[in-house]
C-alpha cells in the first residue's frame, strides 16, 4: 500500500510563501505523474499542478503563476513552492497520483493564509 506523507503546511500572512513536500517510496517517483491537489472542508479535492517522472510539469491556470511544482527523484521527494499567498489559498493540500487514486490519500498537511 503506497503512502504519500505532506508536510510544511502552516499559518502565513497573505503575501508570504510556503514550501509543501510530499515524500513517497522510491518506485512512485520513478515510474508516475504525481500532482498536488487541495481541499476545503466539504469540497472535493482539485488539481494544482502534476510533474511527469522526466520532470515534465504543468500547473493549473489558476496558480500558475504563484505556485511550482517539482520532484527530486533521487530523494523521494515531490515540493510545491508557493508564494503570495492569498486567503483563498487556505485549504488541506494533498499529493496523489494523476488521476487520483481514491485509496491512496493521505492526511494532507493544512495551509492557513490569514493576517
């Protein structure tokens, strides 16, 4: 059963920057297009951004220029830099496959942007 474990969620003033990760067995980030999602309570989970395993990446309009999806796969690890952060950005964000497999959500890590 894959895992994926997010972390660097926290509380920011609006206008400042996070950086998420999402580490995973080695296998995943070899051979899978991972993405970023995120959800607000009662809302489904939405796509960000996803990078192929060649490091191809593609983000949603509405993040594309404040958000960067990367992945090191030597360590693992998949990151989201995000910055100027708005108060609409506050949800629970996720890394999953791409598309989403339902089994292997993890507990998210929460962003909190509010002065």
């Amino acid at each position: 059963q894959v895992t994926f474990v997010e972390s660097g969620g926290d509380l920011v003033q609006p206008g400042g920057s996070l950086r998420l990760s999402c580490t995973a067995s080695q296998m995943i980030f070899e051979s899978f297009t991972l993405g970023w999602y995120r959800a607000t309570p009662g809302a489904q989970h939405t796509l960000l951004a996803h990078v192929t395993p060649l490091g191809l990446t593609s983000h949603r309009e509405f993040v594309r220029d404040r958000f960067t999806i990367s992945r090191d796969n030597a360590k693992n690890t998949m990151y989201l830099q995000m910055r100027d952060l708005r108060p609409d950005d506050t949800a629970i964000y996720y890394c999953n496959y791409v598309p989403a497999r339902t089994e292997t959500w993890g507990r998210g890590t929460q962003v909190n942007v509010s002065s």
